[in-house]
C-alpha cells in the first residue's frame, strides 16, 4: 500500500471533502483518510445548503472552483431564494438537498480525481519529524509534508439523549479518539463546544392538513455559476408550530434533557437553540415555528427544523404528539445533543494553518465553526494552502472586503470564538459589495489564477461582465423623456420628473425595476433580450452604487476611530439597535476603546455602527 504523499486530509466532512479536491485538482499527490467513506460529506443535521450569508459562501466557493455549489445543485430538491423582499444585497439562496444524493455525488466525483487517493480509517496520532507521520487505528503510520485535519463533530465526540450518554461523532458512528490528546502533545490547547439535532419524522405519519405549504421558487435558481439545466420538478416544505400542550410536556421534564441536567459543558450555537432551551427562555411565547422538510426524493423520513433536542425520546415523542400535525407522528430517530473538542482558531495564520505547527493546516467545525458552508469554506482555503505551502508558492488570503470567506477567516483568526461560530450578513462591514450575484465577478479571477476555474468558464464571467459594463454605460448616457416616462408603471404612479432622466437615475429608484424600462421603446435598445441574471445584475449595480460608496466611508470611520475612548458606564443593555449578542459581549468585556469593540468576536458590524454614531461620530 502506497503511504507517501504531498498532503494528507484527515475526515472527509465537508472541509476535508473540499479540502482534498482543491489539492488534488492543483496537483498535489492527496490522501483522504476518513473513518467512514460511505459517509463523505455528510449532511449530520438538516439537509440543506445556503440560507442568509451562507448562501453567499456556497456561491463564493463555486466561484473560486470548489465543489459544493455544484454537488448542492446535482441533489437540490426545492430551491428558495431568501429575503427577496429585501434589497438584492440580502438575497440568499438556499436549497434543500437529498442527503444520499448529496453524499453519493460528492463522492463520485472525488473519485474523478486524478490526484486523489482515499483510506478509511481512523487517524489516531500526528506527529512531525522531516515529514508529517500519521498513525491511524488499524495500526498504519502515512506521512506527506502537509496535513489538513478537519474532523468535525468527531474528537472524544460524547452523544446526549436525556440522561443517556455514550461516544459518538454523529449518530450511529465511533467518535474520533486520540487526536486531540496528539494535538495537546505538540503544545495545542483545546475547549468544548456542543450542538443538537431534531428528531426524524416518518411523513405517512404527519397530518399535512395541520400544516402550512412551502413551495420552492417557481424560477428555481442554482448556486453553482456554471450550471446550465434548471430544477423542474421540486418537493415542497411545510411549517406549523408547537402549542402550548407540548411546551407543558417539555418544561415538566426540562431537568431530564442533557442540556439542564449538568450533563453537558459546551456552549451550543446561541442562534440555533434546543426546543427546551427555547421554551425555558421564552416562557411568553405559546408557539414557535417548526420547518418540516423532506430528507430526500425517495424517502419518507423527513426532519423537523426547529425542534433540536436533548430531552429523553419518549418525552420528545410526547410533546409531538400534542401538536396537531404530529398527533400520529412517529419518530425514526430521536434528537440528541453532541459535545466535542475543538481548537481556538486564534493559534491559526490567516491561510489556516497552525502557528506551533508549520505545514499543519485546521479546517471546518474542528476551529470553532459551526455549519457545513462555513466548514466547506474553510476547508477549501486550507486544502489551497497546503498545496501552496509545499510548493513554496504564496498563500491565498481573501480581505474583508473580497469575500464572506475572508470576514470568516480574519473573524476567527484574529477575534477567536468561545461559542458555535455562524455566518452572519452583519457580520461583514462590506455586506453590500458582498453580495450572491456578483460573487462570480469577485472570486473567478481568483479561482482562474489558482487553476481551480476552467478557461471556458472564466471567459463566460468576462463576456457577461463585459455585457453587463456596456449595459450600464448605455443607461447612463441615454435619457428619457417625461412624455415617455408615463410608460413606466411605477413611474406613472409616482411623481413624474418634469425633466429628462437617465436610464440609470430613473433605475436607481427602489419601485423601478429594469423590466418596466422596455416598455419604453427605442429602436436601438439592444437589451431586452439580454439573459435574466445579466439585467438583475445591471439593476443591483445601479441601484447600489450610492449606497456602496457610503459602505466604504463607514469603513474608513470604523478605522479613523479605532483610538476612540468609550465611556464605562454605557448600559448597552438599553441600546434597541444592538443585536443581543453584541450587548451581552459589550457589558462582559466593557472595552476602553472603538478599536477594542471592534476585535470582540459576536460584536457586528452594525453594531459598531450604531456605537459609533451613539459616540457621537
Ligand atoms: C448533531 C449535529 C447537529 C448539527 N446541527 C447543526 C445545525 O443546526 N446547523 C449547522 O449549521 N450545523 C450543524 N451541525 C454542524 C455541521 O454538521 C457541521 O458544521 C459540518 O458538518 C462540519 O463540517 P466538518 O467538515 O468540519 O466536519 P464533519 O461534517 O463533522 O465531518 C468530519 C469528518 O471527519 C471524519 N473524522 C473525524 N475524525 C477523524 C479521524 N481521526 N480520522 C479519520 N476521519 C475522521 C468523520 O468521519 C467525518 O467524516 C450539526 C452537526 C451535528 C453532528
């Protein structure tokens, strides 16, 4: 058996699977160990991909050629583009996948990788003399010049189900044992953290009468930019809520769910909380929102979004039961609570790997993250890394400003994080330049460049850029009449310029939208015909160029102010326009200075916004 390569991956999650790709597509002899490779990048809780920023990443990762836009689209089963009532800055796609198709197409085409050689096994100990030696479970020792861990959920992994307790990665497979005590000898220091997953739902069970519809978008969009067949057929979601007959099962029985019996010691992810969590805390509230989504286009399982728990299954089943739709239901797999090591990402570089340790790279969950689009991100950025470190060539470090994948590196990197770290639009002080539509144009050169992006996919991005460029010089130098204005809908039923517009200057308006500009009718107008991500792209970019230039003056303030002293008595408990983790960080660390606030992880960007206008700047 070969045992020598350039770079070994150790878990073929959703980091390592992208991890492995990236060095394998730019060449670099790569060995994925995994201790399961029937369960390569494996959905562990709800089956899909996107949603608000991290719609944005899967779109990013695409750009710069990685695999998850493209696997995700290969097993979508009903696609949404969020928040399109908001302004385009904050669309987000999301697709809900077949888990099996998902694995099963990830794996295929791993497989077509030249340069890609798979083991299943468990890696067991990392060492370094010359070259980096990994001893595994079964008893054999693979050495290369770099390694990407990215072992997830995995390390001394310990499951919760009420007052049941027993080792576990994920439901149903071993936990990962040895790695962290390796890590720790090498000078490593490592924490907890816990997540949760909901109950699995046999859907013969569910009365759907009880329930709410969700249908996908009737234009299904897809995440990778260079897909051409569109999703025709799709399978639809469902809401209803709890009630308070099942909040009154849950609370009777908080102290029997792992999460309030001292069972556990992590800190779980503040925006994803247990069902139990949610009535404790919200003891007001008589229902919340439950999402019951289908697992795949073949099965009967589906998953209850909103109803993560830890309590005992029998009492997970009871309060289901009080809930109308579930009054028959009958659960195939109960919700548990996951406890795992992880290592603060504050002992990484910006290119992901480690300070302590040259050549050792950490990707996914394994940092602090939580959620497969911030793992496959990271993963990919590290599997580049590694392949540029042992060619000696530069690393591939994406700003702030580039990409939400660069915001995601630096926030870990630079700020750490004690709790589930998830992606959030707020996150981003450039959050308008970051937007889904235009992560082609942001990211391809780079993914060109890299070798990651095919010749003929690039110029298309150049070709359509080039379009979309040409598009918005003719509207702005060409102008419209009053009297051609009342052909406009929104126009006519809002005030009518007395004078001659732009295209642009009338585009810029919110309630026009470049559709209603056809109407108009101009013998040279060349664009009606022009493909619909093309014309949405010409809009959002005229529509946000004020706001984008008023984006940047706030990020110079932010850095003009850095020096700027804060008062110590601010009751930031008091501000409306804080968000609820920022007060809490705000009052704990009471920071002295803007620069301050600024590196405290949990504290957005628009938080620091309405800081910095409450300082009077
Ligand atoms: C119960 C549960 C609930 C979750 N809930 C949410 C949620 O609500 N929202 C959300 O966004 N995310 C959730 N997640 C997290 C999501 O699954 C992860 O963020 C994502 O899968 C992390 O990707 P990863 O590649 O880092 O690790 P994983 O997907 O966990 O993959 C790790 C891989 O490494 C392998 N491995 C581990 N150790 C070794 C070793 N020593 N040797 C060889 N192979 C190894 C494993 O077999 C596995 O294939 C949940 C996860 C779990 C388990």
């Amino acid at each position: 058996m070969e045992t020598k390569f350039d770079i070994i991956v150790i878990g073929g999650g959703h980091a390592g699977c992208e991890a492995a790709a990236a060095a394998a597509k730019l060449g670099s002899r790569t060995l994925l160990i995994s201790m399961n490779l029937e369960t390569l990048a494996k959905m562990s809780c709800n089956p899909a991909m996107g949603g608000v920023a991290k719609g944005q990443i899967v779109r990013e990762i695409d750009a710069l050629g990685g695999l998850s836009g493209q696997v995700t689209d290969s097993a979508t089963i009903q696609f949404r583009m969020l928040n399109t009532k908001k302004g385009p800055a904050m669309w987000s796609p999301r697709a809900q996948c077949d888990r099996f198709q998902f694995s099963a197409n990830y794996r295929k085409r791993l497989e077509e990788l030249e340069h890609l050689h798979f083991f299943q096994d468990m890696a067991t100990t990392i060492t370094k003399k010359k070259q980096f030696h990994i001893g595994t479970q079964m008893g054999y020792t693979f050495y290369s010049s770099s390694v990407v861990l990215t072992s997830g959920t995995f390390l001394n992994g310990s499951i919760h189900i009420g007052k049941d307790q027993y080792g576990g990665g994920r439901m149903s497979e071993r936990p990962s044992i040895g790695i962290t005590e390796s890590l720790h000898r090498l000078g490593f220091s490592s924490a907890r953290m816990k997540t949760g997953t909901p109950p699995r739902i046999l859907s013969s069970t569910i009365d759907f009468s009880q329930t709410d519809i969700q249908h996908g978008d009737k234009n299904p969009k897809s995440f990778s930019f260079q897909r051409q067949k569109r999703l025709s057929v799709q399978r639809p979601c469902y809401i209803t809520y709890t009630n308070n007959e099942s909040h009154n099962v849950i609370r009777e029985n908080l102290e029997k769910s792992a999460i309030f019996n001292g069972n556990i010691e992590g800190i779980g992810p503040r925006y994803c909380p247990s069902i139990e969590d949610k009535v404790n805390r919200f003891a007001d509230k008589d229902r919340h929102q439950m999402f019951i989504e289908p697992e795949g286009w073949n099965t009967n399982e589906v998953y209850i979004n909103g109803f993560s728990s830890s309590l005992p299954k029998e009492t997970q089943q009871e309060a289901l039961l009080k809930i109308p739709a579930f009054r028959k239901a009958q659960i195939l797999r109960p919700g548990y609570a996951i406890e795992y090591d992880y290592f603060p990402p504050t002992q990484l570089k910006h290119n992901l790997e480690t300070k302590l340790v040259e050549g050792l790279f950490f990707a996914g969950q394994i940092n602090g993250t939580t959620g497969y689009e911030e793992a496959a991100a990271q993963g990919l950025m590290a599997g580049v890394n590694a392949h540029h470190k042992i060619r000696q060539s530069e690393s591939l470090i994406l700003g702030r400003d580039q990409a939400y994948i660069g915001v995601l590196i630096d926030d870990l990197i630079t700020k750490g994080t004690d709790e589930p770290y998830r992606m959030f639009t707020s996150r981003a002080e450039y959050r308008l330049h970051l937007r889904q539509d235009n992560a082609d144009e942001r990211l391809m050169p780079v993914g060109y460049d890299l070798g990651l992006i095919t010749q003929s996919a690039f110029q298309q991005m150049a070709n359509d850029q080039s379009t979309v460029t040409k598009t918005i010089q003719y509207f702005s130098s060409h102008h419209i009449k009053p009297s051609e204005m009342q052909k406009i809908e929104p126009i006519d039923k809002l005030a009518t310029p007395k004078h001659a517009l732009s295209f642009s200057k009338l585009l810029s308006r919110p309630q026009v939208h470049i559709q209603d500009l056809f109407n108009v009718e101009r013998e040279e107008f060349p664009f009606s015909n022009l493909d619909a991500s093309i014309l949405q792209k010409v809009e959002t970019q005229i529509k946000y160029q004020g706001y984008l230039r008023r984006e940047a003056e706030t990020v110079d303030k932010f850095i003009q102010f850095k020096e700027l002293n804060i008062p110590q008595n601010i009751d930031y408990k008091s501000f409306m326009s804080i968000s609820t983790e920022g007060k809490q960080k705000l009052s704990d660390i009471q920071p002295k200075t803007f620069g301050e606030a600024q590196k405290i992880s949990g504290v957005s960007q628009s938080d620091l916004s309405t800081l910095l206008i409450y300082l009077g700047r």
